[in-house]
C-alpha cells in the first residue's frame, strides 16, 4: 500500500475539509466535509477509505489546501456551505483528473496513481464525499 496523509482546511464559515491523499501520486482520494477542524472528521474520512488509523499530514496536504484556495475558493462569493462543497468536488476533479503538476513531470495526479495501482478501478468521481 502507498504512503497516505491527511490533513484539514477551512473552506467556508463553520465548514472544513478532509483530505486523504496518496503520496506518490499527489491524488486525493478520500475527503469528507465538517462542521470543525476535529480528529473525528479526520475519523470519518479515514473509516470512509477503510483506515483504521489516521496516517500523518504532509507538506503536500498543506500545498493541496493552498492551491484550493488560491485557484477556486478565494475566487467567488458563495450563497451558502452548499455551494462551497460543490465548487471544492468540482475542483478535486480537476486536481485529480485534469491539473498537471510539475513534481510529477506535468502529469496528473490520476495518471501517476492508475499507472502504480492499475488494478484500482478509474472513476472520474475518485474521493466522492
């Protein structure tokens, strides 16, 4: 099995995310919406991905959180907690499936993680809430 992190971030009044990415492939794929920054959400998101125990968090949780915010979260002004998860699932799938990152010789997260694990299933839904 790969090496997982997880971490958390605020994305809107009284609303959190929960990441589980895979640190080879940078892909995200689990993630789970609260109310609080809590070890229970990281709980839920960890049982979700059939985790018993919540694996450390990483710079590259960190960097994952900054560009959600940079590229789409600081961008509008959003009606309601509903709108923020929708524009953040919206944006993991483009993170996953569509952004080139540098670190994996501009390919995406998705292409690097089905090329190691290639008897995984391909979604284009990968981390649904």
């Amino acid at each position: 099995m790969s090496q997982l992190y997880i971490g958390t971030g605020k994305i809107g009044p009284r609303l959190y995310l929960c990441a589980l990415m895979d640190y080879e492939s940078r892909m995200i794929l689990e993630y789970e919406f609260g109310s609080t920054n809590s070890e229970k959400l990281k709980q839920k998101t960890c049982l979700k991905a059939g985790l018993e125990i919540s694996p450390p968090v990483s710079r590259y949780v960190s960097s994952f959180f900054s560009s959600l915010s940079a590229e789409q979260m600081s961008h509008y002004r959003f009606r309601d907690n509903e709108e923020r998860k929708d524009a953040a699932f919206d944006w993991i799938k483009y993170y996953n499936f569509e952004r080139p990152h540098s670190a994996l010789g501009y390919k995406t997260p998705a292409e690097v993680y089905y090329s190691k694990h290639p008897s995984n299933s391909r979604q284009e839904n990968a981390g649904k809430a």
